[in-house]
C-alpha cells in the first residue's frame, strides 16, 4: 500500500487544486475503505437487520373496547313479553282442551 499523501506531482495551480480535493475526498473515504477491506478479509462484522414479522395490520377503523356486560342481566320488559306471550299460549291451550272434552 502507497501513501496517497507523499504523492507530490509538479504542475499548474489549478491542477494542484483538483488534485489536492481529490486526495481530500480518498482521506475522507480511508475509514469507508478499511471497513469494507476488513468485510472483504472475513475480519469484519456485520450487522443483522431484522425484517417484521408477517403482515402489520391496522388499516381502518380502530375496533375499540367491548361495552357489552360479562353477565347477563335481567331485562323486566321482555319478561313482561314472554308472559304474554305464555298466557296466550296458555289460553290457547285451554281452549283445545275444552274442545276436545267436549
């Protein structure tokens, strides 16, 4: 390996100038340079990226929290149907009944 530093070239100023940017720019790039040489040898390490695991969801409406009660609780207005609906049905029932007494 060559020393980029002691490398001395005699010619115009402007030349000297894009020279001297170009030797700034290897300078810059040296420790971009080491590494990849070390990733190259087998000397390096590399880092392990972790992708997401399956399909994110979450489009659309939020589902929100469950109001609904864990127990059943009574409701007296449907009781109140069911009994009259059962004395209707009760009524029917005596009125077969009777008719097949008779």
């Amino acid at each position: 390996d060559q020393d980029i530093r002691q490398f001395i070239i005699n010619t115009d100023a402007k030349t000297e100038e894009q020279i001297e940017k170009i030797k700034s720019r290897l300078l810059e790039l040296n420790f971009q340079l080491s590494a990849i040489s070390r990733l190259h040898e087998g000397s390096g390490t590399f880092i392990e990226i972790k992708l997401p695991k399956g399909e994110v969801k979450g489009c659309g409406r939020p589902k929100g929290a469950s109001n609904k009660t864990k127990t059943t609780t009574m409701d007296p207005s449907s009781f109140e149907i069911f009994q009259r609906r059962r004395k209707k049905y009760n009524k029917e029932e005596e009125e077969e009944g009777q008719t097949r007494i008779s």
